[in-house]
C-alpha cells in the first residue's frame, strides 16, 4: 500500500497554518535529547547498582525511572507501531470507520474504538494524534483518548482482579459517557467557531467501499522487508513529538515519587469534597501512566473507601495529563484545543465522584 504524500489531498497543503512534514527537520529538539540523556542515565545506574545505590532521593528516582520504563515500554511501542501502519493507510479508510461527519455515531465509534484499543495512555497518545492528521474531528479525537487510557481489555482484566467485576463495569460505564460527551461539546465548540478546525479533514467520495477497496490495496501493497523496515522507521522519525513527552513525564513523576511518598496522599483520599479536590490535585501532579494509575486507584476504593475518588483519579489523570495536554497542542497546533480537554472534562469528572461517594456510603 503506498504511502500516500503529506497533507496530499488536502489543497490547503501549501498553507502557512499547515507546515510541511519535514518542517524544522533540522531544528534541535534539545527537550527530547535532554530528557534521553537523563533517562537512560537514570536507568542505567539502577540496573547496574539496584539497592546497593546509596538510600536516598536519588535511588528513589533512578528506582521510579526504572519501574516506570518496564511498565510502559509495550504501550509505545505499539504505538510506534501502530503509527507506521496509519502511516500507510489512506485517509478514506481511518475516516471511513470512524466517521466523517460530526455527531453523535462519528463520536460513539471514536469512544468504542478508544475502548477496544488496547494500549496504555502513552500508546494512546500517538494514535490520537496521527488520527487528528488522518482527519478526524476535535470531538473523534477527545473521545478516543478520554475513553481508551485505562479501559483497555488487560488492564480491565487487572482492574477487576483489584476491585471487583461491578465496580469495573460501572467505572467503564461513567468513563465512556465522559468520552461521549467531551466529543460532543468539542464539535459543538469547532461548529461555533470558539475552536478551530481541523484543516486535515477530508469527506469520502459517494461512491467508497471499504471492504472492495481494502482487498484492492491489501494485493498492491509491499509487505518486503525493506519496505516494512522502512515503515517502522518513519513511524519512530513521527513519535518524535510524543516521545519527548513521555519521557519528561515519565521523569517529571519520578521526582515527585522521590521527594513526596505516596503514602502520604493516602489520608487525604477520603470520601469527601476536600479528599476529592485533593484527589484530582494528585493526578494532576502525579503523572502516571495507566498501568501505575489502576493498582493506586484500586488502594484509594478499598483502603480509602472512597470510590468516587478512585473514578476521579483514573479520569483525572486523563483529563489534566500534562503530557497529553502538550503533545494535543504540538498535534492540532492550537494550545486552545489542548486546554480545552481538561476544562471540558474535569467538571464532569468531579461531578460523577462526587455523587459516587453521595450514593455509594
């Protein structure tokens, strides 16, 4: 399947307010060679000396840095994977199935299949975004990433083991009526012109089959080996942006772990409207991925007894994640769109916790 050329059918191409794919390819990014540096470094020495490092902050980190990588390796990976495969496949066919037009079935299909996805929150990142250039809605988009972090089928499986099999329906339930509706008012903003358009998006021709035409492009496509090496090396050359992200995250959490215990949070999380402001502020902080977020959230229903909070901080995280709010305003390039996903969504998020724990003590 041929790789289809940048923005090539898009006659805005040319537009100042789309930048080539290859703009700034020669510009440092001293954020992502900084961040590297200091990860692998980190990583290093605890592989190397483990516990016999000197007891500290810095074990601590090098510890957290250590934990972290093993946990979310699988996620970006896949997401580097599933790049280069979006990469190859024309915009007819993502639009395809997620929908052209705006409304409630185009933002219902991006919020299952944000469900179905089984990827972690840094995996989901990439997605998301190369989904926006493929172009999908600022509403498909939103949906896709509220929805997908923690619902993914083996970290249900976890969640069901730490909480019980109600509780995870209940959670995957509220979650997916969150993604729904942060689609939603994300197109109703775009409709008004309170945020932009996506310039990317594209409408099917009337006559477009997805089946007839995706057997037609699977015996023209190039599975060699080279072509498929050189897939998976422009989508490591995409993940560029998002990568850079996760490893300030990744970094940014592990000093937090360091100086702070989580331990210490934990009186805090109770059910209450304080222990729930504090439970969001901590999320909001803490940026961990979907695989650390799950077994904490699970100690803040059972130990904490408070089960809205636990909600709250699985969605919290999603909401008020710094690395995703950066890589969507790298992505839509509109710092506006990005800002709007915690100010949409947090509202909502605190409302179902706060009448989680109303009805569930």
């Amino acid at each position: 399947m041929a790789t289809p050329p940048c923005h090539s059918d898009s006659h805005k191409s040319q537009s100042a307010h789309v930048p080539s794919c290859h703009a700034n390819i020669d510009k440092p990014d001293w954020l992502l060679r900084i961040c590297a540096v200091l990860f692998v470094l980190l990583y290093v020495a605890h592989l190397l000396l483990g516990e016999s490092m000197p007891a500290g902050w810095l074990m601590l980190l090098s510890h957290s840095v250590f934990e972290l990588a093993n946990t979310i390796w699988w996620g970006v990976a896949l997401g580097i994977v599933m790049i280069a495969i979006l990469g190859k496949v024309p915009k007819e066919f993502v639009m395809s199935v997620l929908g052209t037009r705006q409304g409630a079935s185009g933002i219902w299909r991006a919020t299952f299949a944000g469900v179905l996805l089984d990827l972690c929150s840094h995996g989901i990142l990439m997605v998301g975004a190369k989904l926006y250039e493929r172009g999908a809605s600022a509403g498909q988009v939103m949906a896709f990433l509220v929805a997908s972090p923690w619902n993914s089928f083996s970290l249900t499986l976890i969640l069901i083991a730490l909480v019980g099999l109600p509780w995870t329906l209940g959670f995957i339930v509220l979650s997916m009526i969150i993604a729904f509706l942060t689609g939603l008012l994300f197109d109703y903003c775009v409709s008004r012109g309170v945020l932009p358009q996506n310039t990317q998006q594209i409408d099917l021709p009337l006559d477009f089959q997805f089946w007839p035409e995706a057997r037609k492009q699977l015996a023209q496509a190039d599975f060699s080996l080279g072509n498929m090496r050189q897939a998976m090396m422009d989508g490591l050359v995409e993940s560029k942006m998002v990568l850079r992200w996760i490893l300030f995250g990744v970094l940014l959490a592990s000093l937090v772990r360091a100086i702070v215990s989580p331990e210490a949070f934990t009186t805090y999380f109770g059910p209450t409207l304080m222990g729930l402001g504090v439970t969001i502020v901590v999320a909001t902080i803490l940026e961990v991925c979907s695989e650390g977020s799950t077994p904490i959230a699970a100690d803040i229903l059972n130990r904490a007894g408070a089960p809205g909070n636990s909600f709250a901080f699985l969605m919290g995280g999603v909401a008020t994640d710094y690395t995703e709010i950066m890589v969507l305003k790298d992505a839509t390039r509109s710092l506006k769109i990005a800002l709007f996903l915690p100010l949409i969504t947090v509202p909502q998020v605190l409302l179902l916790g706060w009448l989680i724990n109303l009805y569930a003590i």
